[in-house]
C-alpha cells in the first residue's frame, strides 16, 4: 500500500488548525495557561509578601495534580480537533465544552504514553549500555575526551544513539492522533505508521514550532551583551510559556494530526491513505 506524506500540505493544515482549537479547546487552554505560569506569579507574590504558604508541600501538589489533568483533557481535547473533520465530530468522540473532559480516550493516552515511556527507557538503558561498552574500549570519556581514532569512533557511536532516539521519539509522537482516531490505545503501532515519514515529520515539527522564535531571541539577547532585567525577565518567561500553550500545543496538535490522516493504513476504517 503507497503511502505519501505531503510535508507542506501537513504543515499549512496544522497552521489552519490553530483558530478551529481556539474554537473548541478554548477553555482548556486558558486553564492549562493559567496553570502553566503559575509557578511564575507565586514566586513574585512570596516575594512581594511572604506568603510562603503559596509554595508549601500541599499546595505545590495541588498545583501539580491540576496541571497534570488540565494538560491530559488538552491532549484529548486537540487530538479529537485535530481527527476530524468539524466540532460535531469532535463532539462525537466525546469533546466537551471548551475542551473540558476526562473520559476514556484520556485514559487510553495515558496508557499509550506510559507503554511509549516504558519502551523509551528499555532503548535508552540499552543505547547506555552499548555506549559504556564502546566507551571502554575506547578508552574515551563519553563527553567528549580521549584521543586518536578510537575517541571517534565512540564520539561516532553516542552521535548515532543519540539520533536514533531522536528518530524513535519522532515516529513515536503519532501514538497520540492514533490513540484517539482509533479508539484504542495505539503505543508501538505508530512505529508501522512512520515508516518512510521520519524526515518530513522532523521537518514538520520544525516548521510548527514558532515558540522556538522566542527561544532564539531570548539567546541572541544574551549573546548580545544585554542582561535581561527582572521585569523583562518576568515578561519572557509569561510569553513563551503562553505561547506553548496556546500556540505551540495546537500547532503541533494540527500537524501530527494531519500526518496521521495521511499515514493512516487500518484496513475497513480508511481503506487506501491519501497522497
């Protein structure tokens, strides 16, 4: 079966998406926004007055676990979005007002996410090994010391490792649109999904990424000789952390949500994927 994944076509879509995720997670996103720069205005509030009851063990986790579900019912809310074709579908599968809900198809990315997490850290501990036998030899540290040909070739090693994780974690992020369009939980499948995509979905997630504009700015000020001030600071970290929110979580939400559809391969659901 040919499957074709139109990078740009991808990308535009995810770009498209952004107003339609407003529309339906408007809700959810304001509160994971909330939530997400909270840390931000605690710490000025203890600051300014000495509550430090703001910070205490039960209040930090209170935070943690409302982050934790406001983040979750997000995820759910965008992937339905971002699935099909309109809001009535995206009801359809379960979407609430503004994006507030906690059914079933969240606890199925929990159960993916953990499954991926688990097979993730199985890789790593492997790639960890390899490395430290590779490093041995070698006679190389790992960071980058030791000399002559044997330091490259264990440099060469951590290089490759280091990019086939990056590769898994790729092909890996279509578990969440899987997860919801399918209706199971999807972990490991949506290695079969990526096949022959892994360039165009980095590529994707490259070009849906604006907050990485912020990321740059902030660095080239540095660089730059100009030390931000705690108001600008304060004004920063407020921006990027909404503009993750807000912007990045949909984008990103739109692009591997378009990529799925056009990588998607179940036999009697969609038949045929299309170019």
């Amino acid at each position: 079966m040919s499957r074709r994944l139109p990078l740009w076509a991808c990308v535009a879509e995810a770009y498209a998406f952004v107003p339609k995720a407003w529309a339906g997670a408007w809700g959810v996103l304001v509160l994971a926004t909330v939530l997400a720069v909270w840390p931000i205005w605690a710490a000025v509030w203890v600051l300014k007055t000495d509550a430090r009851w703001i910070v205490s063990p039960p209040m930090v986790a209170l935070w943690a676990l409302l982050l934790t579900l406001a983040s979750l019912a997000a995820e759910g809310a965008l992937f339905r979005l971002g699935v099909t074709r309109s809001l009535a579908e995206a009801r359809a599968l379960g979407l609430g007002v503004g994006g507030l809900q906690l059914g079933r198809p969240e606890l199925r990315l929990v159960a993916a996410g953990l499954l991926v997490l688990l097979f993730l850290l199985i890789v790593g501990a492997a790639a960890f090994v390899v490395l430290a036998v590779v490093t041995g030899v070698a006679q190389a540290d790992p960071l980058g010391g030791g000399t002559g040909w044997k330091a490259w070739v264990a440099r060469g090693v951590e290089i490759a490792a280091a990019l086939t994780f990056a590769g898994l974690l790729v092909k890996l992020s279509l578990h969440q649109p899987a997860t919801i369009a399918r209706r199971k939980v999807v972990s490991l499948d949506s290695l079969a999904l990526a096949e022959g995509a892994l360039l165009k979905l980095a590529a994707g997630l490259v070009a849906t990424a604006p907050v990485l504009v912020l990321t740059v700015i902030e660095q080239a000020l540095r660089r730059a000789g100009h030390s931000l001030g705690g108001t600008e600071t304060f004004i920063v970290l407020n921006a990027w952390i909404a503009a993750l929110c807000l912007i990045q979580a949909p984008l990103t939400a739109g692009f591997l949500s378009a990529a799925y559809r056009r990588l998607e391969y179940v036999p009697g659901e969609q038949g045929e994927t299309r170019a």
